[in-house]
C-alpha cells in the first residue's frame, strides 16, 4: 500500500504564511503538520512509500523536507505543474497524475496533508481489510453550519457509504467525511473514468461521491477521537495551542 498525499493546494486563507511555502509544512508543537500525520503512517507495515503530490510553487519545499522527514519508508515528491490557485488540478485530477506518473498498481492511502488527527490509522486499515473495500472516515457532526463546509454521507446500518455530497446546503445527515480514503488496486481505473464521466474534481470526497454509487463503500466513525481541519489563520493557531498544551 502507498500512502498519497493530497498537497498540491495553494491554501490562500493562510496568506500570508502559505503565499511562499506549503501549508503542510507549517510547524504544530515542534513538528510538521505532515509529520503529524506520516510518523503514524510511516510505523504501519503495510505501507511501503509515501508520495507527496505538490504543486510546481511549492515542490522543492517538499523535496527538502523529504531529505531530513525521519521516515522509515521512501519518500516521492510530484510535481503537478500547476502554478496557481486557478490554475490548480484539482485533488482527484492530482491523484490521477500520480497513478499515471508512478504507473501504480496497489491498494492506496489517501490523506489531505492539512488535517491533523488525535488517534492512529491502524483502524482504518484495519477496516478495509476487514470490508475488503474503498473505506473513508467519518464523524457524527451535530452542528448544520460545520457540515454546510464539508462533505456530507448518508449510511446505512451497516456503515457503508449510500451517497455523499459536498457542502450542501441542506445536509442529509450529520455524518462528516474527513479528507482521509483507501481504495483497492482493483478500482483505480475508476478514477480515470470518473473524471471522464464528470466527476468533480476539486475535492477529494467528489470521489466517493462517484464511487459510492459504483463499488461498495464503507464508512470508519471515529467517534470520539477528533480531527483538525486547519483552513484559517485562526485554526492554525488553536490547533497549536491544543497541541502545545498537550506535549506538556
């Protein structure tokens, strides 16, 4: 399994720490908010290789980054050539990008490289082995104006993912999607599809949205374990406060 990450965006709600360097590379309590993630990652034996998908701003930010990370696992840098927000791939363009570039034939680990999570992906993997499926992250979010920002699935007792959308304004549940998915080998070729049959592109859960309605797609409740969607200046410094707070 290889780990992607999403880090192509240009993140100009965080102008101006972001307008030069990359937002996963900004520091939480001593280390990277992608260390935060890969340390976690990197400790999991199925993983074999981490690709990182920048964009062209900000690729040799990661290629340094890359020399002195302290991954176990070899780490790729792509560059997508973009060179601005409107000029942007769009997540499910940049996976395609990589698949294509890197001709990869393995089960995937998708992760935004700007969310920060409190618990350990071993249960994630542990679900799509289990499911034998594509599985995402979900929490249960009581507040309508949270999931108004984010993607939004309707499950079925079982947990499997009936459809999602993307900021809707009226949400059919109140299950929120964290940016977090693994999808089997077998179904990359649907990525590539999808795009041609007019599957969004910007978001990365535009996927799910897709491939729920082709394959069988399952959903992990993270329950009370608690994600960081760091998007503003203002988060940026909670989330670093919370963390400083718990390094002590």
């Amino acid at each position: 399994m290889k780990t992607l990450v999403l880090a192509a965006g240009y993140a100009t709600r965080l102008y101006p720490l972001t307008e030069n360097f990359p937002k996963p590379l900004l520091e939480v309590a001593g280390k990277s908010i992608l260390n935060w993630l890969l340390d976690d990652i990197d400790s999991l034996p199925e993983i074999d290789e981490h690709v990182i998908i920048s964009n062209h701003r900000y690729a040799t930010h990661f290629e340094n980054w890359a020399k002195t990370c302290g991954l176990s696992k070899p780490v790729r840098v792509l560059d997508d050539g973009s060179t601005s927000n409107e000029t942007r791939l769009g997540a499910v363009r940049d996976l395609q990008f990589a698949i294509d570039a890197l001709n990869i034939d393995d089960d995937i680990l998708v992760i935004a490289g700007d969310n920060m999570i409190d618990f350990s992906f071993r249960s994630f993997l542990d679900l799509f082995y289990e499911k034998n499926a594509a599985v995402v992250m979900v929490n249960y979010e009581p507040d309508v104006a949270t999931l108004q920002r984010c993607g939004v699935a309707q499950l079925d007792e079982t947990l499997r993912v009936l459809s999602m959308e993307e900021k809707p304004q009226n949400p059919k549940s109140n299950w929120c999607v964290g940016p977090f998915y693994i999808y089997k080998k077998e179904d990359l070729y649907r990525i590539e599809k999808g795009i041609k049959e007019g599957c969004g592109v910007d978001a990365p859960g535009s996927l799910v949205s897709y491939l729920c309605e082709q394959i069988p797609v399952y959903a992990l409740d993270i329950k009370d374990c608690i994600r960081y969607d760091i998007g503003t200046l203002e988060s940026y410094e909670e989330v670093k406060r919370i963390f400083a707070a718990k390094n002590k």
